[in-house]
C-alpha cells in the first residue's frame, strides 16, 4: 500500500456505509421531490463506490454534503413532517466526526466546523414536534 493512500479511516465504524444510504435518499427527496427508490439505490452505489475505491478526502466531502442535508431539514422554515431520517444521519456523521480524533491526519480538525453545526442541528431537530403520518386506510 502506498503511503500517499492511507486506508486507515476505513476502519472507522460500519454505521455510514450501513445507515447513510436510505436516510440521506430521504433527505435528498424531501429537497427536491425525487422518487425515493431510484434515490436510495444512488445513495448506496454512491456510498459503495466511496468506500471501495475512494479517499477519505472523498469520503469526507461525501460526509460533509450529508452535514448541508441534516442541517438544512433543521433550518427549514416550516417544521420538517419527519425529523427521524435527519436525525439519524447527523448522529451518524457527528459519531464519525468525533472518532476522526483517533486516526492520523487533520480529519478531525478538518471537521470541526460540520461537528459544531451538526451539533445545532441535532438539537433543533430534537426539539421539533414529530407529527406522525396519518394511518393509511386499509379498505
């Protein structure tokens, strides 16, 4: 392995690659009014293809697009119908972030700023009123 492509922040944690996918498809089709299932199948070919041949940079810049998801839905103007696919991605972003601390490099410097907002987010969302969704009719 060359040292110029250290894969040592692959051995992080397996949560981005296992739970990222379905909840950022979420996020992105609430933004944009994008059919789910085409979403969550590009999340995870996405996510997939970044962990198999990627970089961290890559990895990172991926983590911190997910950061502009979370913290949008948390900012959004009128209260977000579902906090949960939020939520569960910034906690997910914000647990690899801080774990950045371990691992040889500036990652965990290089994420101060998303740790910081992710933080104000997660708080925000958690303070939001969850409403659930209407019981379907099953007639």
């Amino acid at each position: 392995m060359s040292a110029r492509r250290s894969l040592v922040w692959l051995g992080l944690t397996p949560e981005p690659e296992q739970e990222l996918p379905a909840v950022v498809a979420a996020l992105r089709s609430a933004a944009d009014d994008t059919p789910r299932p085409g979403l969550v199948a590009a999340e995870r070919h996405r996510v997939e293809r970044l962990v198999l041949r990627g970089t961290q940079r890559g990895w990172l810049r991926y983590l911190g697009e997910v950061t502009d998801l979370v913290v949008a839905a948390a900012d959004a103007t009128s209260p977000v119908s579902d906090p949960r696919p939020a939520l569960l991605a910034g906690e997910v972003v914000l647990d690899h972030h801080r774990m950045l601390i371990g691992l040889p490099g500036d990652g965990y410097r290089h994420t101060d700023g998303q740790r910081r907002a992710l933080e104000r987010a997660l708080a925000r969302l958690r303070s939001l009123p969850f409403r659930h969704p209407e019981p379907r009719s099953t007639v």
